[in-house]
C-alpha cells in the first residue's frame, strides 16, 4: 500500500466535534470563558482553537470514537500501509488523541494561526505528501477540496449528495457507513428511562396540599426541564 491515510477528526474519527467538545468545558471551568472566546474569535477561528485547547480540560479517553473507523485505520496499518491524522482541531488536541489511540505516524492540526480546513488542508497535504498520493478519510463538503487532491476518498457516513462529489473528485471512491440514526436512536438519546425519578418535582406540591393552577403549571415546566437536561 503505497499512499498514506490520512484521516479527519470531527465527524470521521470521533462522532462529536472538537470545537463544541472544548467550547462547553472551558465553558463549564469558567464563566468568563465565552468572552474570551468571542474574543479570542475576533483573531481567527484558529486562534479561538488555540484559546478553548488551553482552557478546556478534555479527558480524551471518553471521547466517542468511531470504532469501525478505527478498525479500518488498524487493518491499514496491518497491511503496511502509514497513517496520519490531520484535523482543523488544535494542534495540542490532536497530539492527546493521538498519544492516546496509538495508530497514526504522523499528526497535525491547527496551530493558532492557520485553520487547517477545506483548501488549507488539501495545500498542507500536497506538499508534504504530493498529489494524488494520499488516501482521505472524511465526512464533510469541506473535505471535497482535499479529495480532488487525493488518490482515493474515502466517505464516513456521508449522504448521497457528498458520496456523488467524492466519486467526482478523487481517482477511487470508498463509503463507509458505521451508524445510520434512526428514530429510536433519538429516543435512547433522550434517555425516557431517566425521566421517572423526575415526577419527584412534584412532591412539594403534594405535601403542601396547594394544588393550584400555577404550582402545578411550575412544576411541569421543572419536569420537563429536567427531562431535557437527561
């Protein structure tokens, strides 16, 4: 196997986005964050990166991997072929994630000032492996200016209109489809089984015996606030 895999982060590697993933846990560190963000925003979305990878504290080990992505990154390797991770996410992020799953030669990410996404990304690629001589894995429209670069593009989990732009772009096409949401997928998400202990928002209404229009109005909006938050 002659070409590297090179391989996304958001979307394809992980089944989350990193830039929500540190967004919210820096948010939840620190109230000034936000702020800082937006402030941070005003410099690049690179550096805002670089702010939330230093302010957030990513435990990457419960990140939600993809693990049939993974299993093709392994079987690659597996056949001698070398593989590298490169992500718009941060420089720092993508060397945790990538200390932590062991299966990449060579990682890279933003650094604070370039944004490694979309023509960015596929400058970065062409010169450091050349043209044509990488394989992609990836799962946006943004990715479409990498694979008309690419040997081969490789799709995860990607709709019909991207599946037909990679075939148009790249030399070989490969789709990956590892989950297809479905409606009780969206029902195990919104986690029924938690709302039960909930209807105990009730219970001082109850032992106070004022069962007015009002309280109970105020006590469904706490239950169903609570169920959302589950």
């Amino acid at each position: 196997m002659g070409d590297i895999l090179v391989v996304d982060l958001d979307g394809t590697l992980l089944r989350s986005d990193m830039l929500y993933e540190s967004f919210w846990s820096a948010a939840g560190r620190d109230w000034r964050s936000p702020v800082r963000s937006a402030l941070a925003l005003a410099q690049g979305k690179a550096a805002l990166k670089r702010y939330l990878a230093g302010a957030a504290r990513i435990d990457v080990t419960t990140l939600p991997y993809d693990p049939e992505v993974i299993a093709y990154i392994e079987r690659w390797r597996a056949e001698g072929g070398k593989t590298a991770l490169v992500t718009a996410s941060d420089q720092a992020i993508a060397d945790a994630i990538g200390a932590h799953l062991g299966i990449f030669d060579d990682i890279h990410g933003s650094d604070g000032t370039e944004n490694l996404k979309g023509q960015r990304k596929a400058a970065f690629l062409i010169k450091r492996y050349g043209e044509r001589a990488y394989s992609y894995m990836g799962d946006s429209t943004a990715d479409v200016a990498v694979w008309a670069h690419a040997k081969r593009a490789i799709t995860v989990n990607a709709d019909a209109a991207l599946r037909n732009a990679a075939e148009s772009a790249a030399e070989e096409t490969e789709h990956l489809a590892t989950h297809s949401p479905t409606a009780r997928s969206y029902l195990k998400a919104l986690r029924p089984h938690q709302w039960m202990k909930n209807i105990l928002v009730f219970l001082p209404m109850l032992t106070s015996h004022v069962l007015e229009g009002t309280t109970f109005v105020m006590s469904l909006l706490a239950f169903i606030s609570f169920s959302l938050v589950a």
